[in-house]
C-alpha cells in the first residue's frame, strides 16, 4: 500500500479526498487512483470518491471501467449532477454522440451551472446538425460566463446538494459584492432549501426591489410567499407572472394553490382540469384537483381523481391516504391488496411507504380487523416519527413560560390594550376533538363566516420570537412583557387586515387553528374582544384518533404514544392556566356532550358569541361551504355517535397511551 492510502485510518475521508484533488491538479491520476480505490472499499457508497475514481479511470483511458463505477455511484446519488457530467465525458470519449448528449442534458437539468457540460453539448449539437439546440447552449455558456466565478460555483454546489458550502461562498462573495442580485436570490433558494422561509423571503423582496423584471426570482417569491400561507400575496405575484407567460405550467400550478390558499376553490379546479389536459400523467395534479374537490364536497369527483392519481403512480401512498382520509371511502379487496405490495415493495419511497401503512390502517379497522389495522397504524407512526424533528421539551418549555409571563395581573396592567374590534372567534384543542365540528355549527350561523386554520398567529409568533430563535430558552412569550398597548393594537389590527381575504362580509369569523391554544395570551392582549372556544374530547379516544391520522403537514406530536400524551397533558397544564388567568375569557366545549345535547350545545356556544338561536345550526350538515380538514366528509352528515367509543376496539394494545396520559385520563373534564 502506498503512503497516501496507508493515511485512511488517519485522516478523515474529507481530509483524504481533499489530498487525492490535490494530486489530480498535478495531473497525478495514475498515484492517486489505487488510493481512491483503497478509500472507496473502505467508504463504498461516499459520493466524492466514487465520483473521483470515476473521473481517474476515465482520464487514464479505463473509459468502460469508468462507467461502471458510475453506476456504482449511480445507485447512491442518482440526482448528482457530476456523475451525469462525467458519463458524458466517457460517452465523448467512445463517441457516442446521442448517449453524451442525453447524460450531459440530465447534469444540466439537475445542475444548470455546469459551463463544461453546456460547452460539450453546444459542440455535440454543432456535431449533429442540431443549431437550435446549439444556440441555445451556447446561450447558457455566455450566461455562466457573465456570472461571478463565485455564483456559478455556489449554484452548483447547492444543486448538488452541498447547502452549506454553497451558503459559504456565496455569503464570502456578497459580503464583497455587495447588492448582487445572482448571489441574493442564490442564498434565498438555499434558504428555501433549510425551510428558512422568512429569510427567504427577504431576500427574495429586496431581489425585486433592484429588479423588478426578474421573473424567475418573482416566481421563487411567490413559492416563499405559498410557504409563509401568506396566499393573498403569492396570488397577486402569480396573476402577475401570468400576465407575462400565462401557459407557464408552474405558474398556473403555484397560482392554482394560492387559489386554494384563499379559498377560491372552483377557480383552483379549473386550473388543474387545464394542466391536466396537458399532463394527464401527472400523479400529484390528479391529487391536488381531488383535494379541492373534497373541499367543495364534491365527493364522487374527488374519488374518481384520487384513484386517478393511484393509477398513474400505482406507489403514490398520498392518494391511497386521501381516500381514507374522506372517512367514508371503503376500499376493495383489489386495492388493499395493491397497497400491500407497494407497501413492502423495496423500491417504494419512505414516504409513500407511511402513506400506505396509515391507508391500510383505515381499510383493516373498516372490516373489523383491529389488529391487523393497529399494526399498520403503529408501523406507520413509527416511520413517520424517525423523519420528524419534533421536540417535546420545546412545547412544555413555551407552557412554563406562558404561565409563568401571562398572569391574571399580567392582562390586568394590559387592559386597554389591542383591536377591540369582536369580528374573531378562535377554537382551538387538540386536533380530532370536534372543532370541524364546532365550526361547522357556527358556520351555519348567517352572521359568522367559516374559513379554515389561519397561519396568521403562528406567523406573528415566528416574528416575536426573532430570527435564528432559540428554542431552548425563546424570547417569545417573555417578549409580550416588552410591548405596548399600541404594538397590540397594531397587531389586532394586522390579524384582522391580512385574513380580511378568507372572508366574504359577515360581521364574525372563525380562526380554526387548533395549536392557538398556545398562544390565547396573545389573542386576547390582540383582541381583547374576540370570543375563544377550547373544543375538548377525552383523552383515550383524542388520542388514538390522533395516531390514526397522517396529517399533510405540522402536528408532529402525533406520531408517537409518548408524544401526544405528553402533548394532550401540556395542553390540559396550559388550559388550566387560561381558566384562571383569564376567568369567564374561554368556553369549554366537550364533544361527547355536544352528540348527546347537539340542540344544548348549539344554544350555549351561540349564546357565549352573542348570537341569537337559528335553527340552521342544528342542520349544520346541509351547509354548502369548503371544508379542508380531515373531517369535512364526517360534518357532512347528520351527528353520529359510533364513533365516541371506537377507540375501545384497540384496547388491548392502548395499556402505553393511557399509562402515559396518567391522571388525565381521569381529571380532563375542566
């Protein structure tokens, strides 16, 4: 063995890659490839050195023994933009034109920012005969070379992969640069990538600001806009980019979720129907015009988009999910046994794997086959939790602070503060205690609005609790110390003005967003006059029914036993906090009493908002609005009550959930 290869058990693998690049800017290859080999038995699928032998073989003439490493390193990193560009090498090499063309145009689709493979195919074309497809290479070569050195590195590390080296040197570069618009929008789609969507988004904004007619950063800004659920916003940009290119298929397909996120629905469903003219085979249209078709209660029409959907992607777990998801569906034995192979099928993705098992879940517990249902439920929590990042102690950790913050003489020194305006009414709870429910009764109200879960107030929380938060000891809630009446003011009033796009004019609303009962200190310092309503249900059957529910997105303490009992017991700690420090502010609504006295219940809930008594709220069901939770087919129907208990059908593997729920299980009432 050679001294560089004999380092391995010395150096880390970065070091060691680092020394065979070293070697290779000398032109060394024939020394460094037994070492690259030594390294790679050792570390089999790391991509740099698969990569690097690669290249070596290929520059000592091992062209064949080249591609077949990259096949090697094909079944690790197939989206790795070098092996693509390499293989092209190889394919030039054996002169084969048409393979070097089709694997250098898959490393630019995948990376852009790759002068030597454009380079290549504009001389490939040129060789061919091809002069549009030449041009238009050659276009992308004099545009890389108009760009920093720097950005064309950052942009081909970051579609690689490599964020934060990415994020280095295109920090190093601005810091230098200074307003480069390249690098801006560059570190925004990084920060996009990290799910830093505020910084994003600022980014993005001053982007615009020095160049307004930049589209694709508009289009990025809409995307960012999409993940804040700011949708008024993201609408307005998309018509914008569709008075520029109004075919632009991903503008129609952002513009179509916007639409959704401000609850145009019918308008939603004419987009996709048109996108999907134009690809019938795409599986995640099918799916994204059956869910707003559920919404509007379109029931037959979702089912038949939905097993669409499952047809063009027979893995396509989300679909499977969706059709459980409407409650009502039952599935055939054909499909359940689809599921199941895809199910176990090697190849199937993580995530349309949980999507399955929660599916199969739905259509065991149907037939009655409780284990076999539990099985799959607890299966799938168990693949969805090792994907979460989801701290309890961060929960627990913003309870003790609100209560040790928002004391009863806390809001009496704030009493004149916020939006006296009464237009809101928040229920909040956990997720699966009857607030569709509740919200459905009080939509049927002629004077109350039914909208959806508003992101307004975790928003506002996002903003108080400052960029780069720690969540070990956060600023927020300690920070409503530090404000004023006028900063509740303005907030109310911001709350009001940004959901004024989910109404339609009726003096009240419902803010549905169940996790708000985190944060009723700062609603009511907000809106001091908006009415709160906490929808409760007991814990064993709250619980489980959590467990059997995928959500689409958030709710990441419902993936474990451990999680949701010690998230139902915050909640419970936390509410007791309200009662007392803001006495007579939050009604409690049990569901179990609402199914027993629904016409009892509905007098109470009217009577706490000021309502007077119509009879429509007791025929909630016969309400024709858009209803975007996981149970909108179940406040579809006349109140059932099967469904209190069903959670004893699972006892005999549910001993964990109620031995972690301790006296809860016993003192939830309130």
């Amino acid at each position: 063995m050679n001294a560089l290869a004999a380092d391995v058990v010395l150096t880390t693998v970065e070091q060691q890659v680092h020394q065979l690049r070293e070697l290779a800017k000398d032109g060394r290859y024939a020394e460094a490839l037994p070492a690259a080999l030594t390294l790679s038995a050792t570390v089999p699928e790391n991509r740099d050195v698969l990569y690097f032998v690669a290249r070596s073989q290929r520059l000592l003439g091992r062209t064949d023994e080249a591609l077949r490493t990259l096949e090697r390193l094909e079944e690790s990193h197939p989206n790795f933009s070098l092996l693509h560009e390499e293989r092209g090498h190889c394919f030039v090499v054996l002169r084969d034109a048409q393979n070097a063309i089709k694997s250098l145009l898959r490393a630019v689709n995948i990376n852009p920012a790759l002068p030597s493979s454009w380079n290549l195919l504009e001389g490939l074309y040129r060789m061919t005969g091809d002069d549009a497809n030449a041009a238009t290479a050659a276009a992308h070569v004099a545009t890389l070379k108009n760009l920093s050195g720097e950005v064309v590195r950052a942009t081909s590390l970051f579609s690689d992969g490599d964020l934060q080296v990415a994020e280095n040197v295109v920090r190093a570069y601005l810091l230098r640069a200074g307003s480069d618009v390249e690098a801006m929008r560059l570190l925004a789609r990084i920060g996009m990538a990290r799910e830093v969507f505020d910084d994003a988004e600022l980014l993005l904004d001053a982007v615009l600001t020095f160049a307004p007619d930049y589209q694709a950063a508009r289009h990025d800004y809409a995307r960012v806009l999409v993940e804040r659920h700011k949708y008024a916003q993201a609408f307005a940009e998309t018509e914008r980019l569709l008075g520029i290119e109004p075919h632009n298929p991903d503008y129609r397909t952002l513009h179509a979720i916007a639409s959704v996120g401000i609850g145009k629905h019918d308008k939603a469903i004419d987009l996709y129907r048109e996108l999907l003219r134009e690809a019938p085979a795409d599986a995640g249209l099918h799916l994204s015009l059956a869910h707003s078709l559920k919404t509007q209660g379109r029931q037959a029409e979702a089912i038949d988009a939905y097993r669409a959907s499952a047809a063009t992607r027979p893995n396509f777990g989300d679909a499977y999910w969706s059709l459980a998801n409407l409650k009502t569906y039952r599935f055939t034995d054909d499909e359940i046994e689809r599921m199941r192979t895809e199910e176990s099928a090697p190849d199937t993705p993580a995530v349309d794997r949980y999507h399955l098992c929660f599916a199969l879940g739905k259509a065991f517990e149907d037939r009655g086959d409780f284990a076999a249902s539990w099985s799959c439920y607890e299966r799938g929590n168990a693949q969805k939790r090792v994907e979460s990042r989801y701290r309890p102690e961060i929960v627990e950790t913003n309870t003790r602070k609100q209560i040790d913050v928002c004391t009863r003489e806390f809001f009496a020194a704030r009493a004149r503060s916020g939006d006296e305006r009464p237009d809101a009414i928040f229920i909040v709870g956990l997720p699966r205690a009857g607030s569709t429910l509740l919200e459905q009764i009080l939509a049927s109200h002629t004077q109350v609005e039914g909208t959806q879960e508003l992101a307004e107030i975790p928003r506002i929380v996002l903003d108080l609790q400052g960029r780069q938060p720690n969540f070990d000891d956060p600023r927020y809630p300690g920070v409503l110390a530090e404000m004023s009446a006028e900063d509740f003011r303005r907030l109310g009033a911001k709350y009001l003005d940004e959901t004024r796009v989910y109404r339609s004019g009726r003096p009240y609303f419902i803010d549905k967003m169940p996790n708000n009962f985190r944060h009723l200190g700062l609603i009511h310092l907000m809106l001091p006059n908006a009415k709160i309503i906490d929808a409760r249900r007991e814990p064993m059957a709250c619980c489980f029914s959590n467990l059997k529910q995928l959500y689409a997105t958030g709710q990441e303490f419902a993936y474990s036993v451990d999680d949701i009992a010690r998230y139902y017991r915050t909640y419970l700690e936390l509410m007791r906090h309200w009662d007392e420090a803001l006495p007579g502010q939050v009604l409690r609504v049990h569901h179990e009493d609402v199914v027993q006295d629904l016409e009892g219940s509905v007098r109470r809930l009217l009577n706490f908002c000021g309502l007077e008594f119509e009879p429509g709220c007791l025929e909630f069901h016969e309400t024709q609005r858009g209803v975007r939770t996981a149970s909108s087919e179940q406040v579809r129907r006349p109140i059932f009550r099967d469904g209190l208990d069903q959670w004893t059908n699972y006892e005999p593997w549910l001993g964990p959930l109620k031995e972690a729920l301790g006296d809860a299980v016993s003192n939830y009432l309130g």
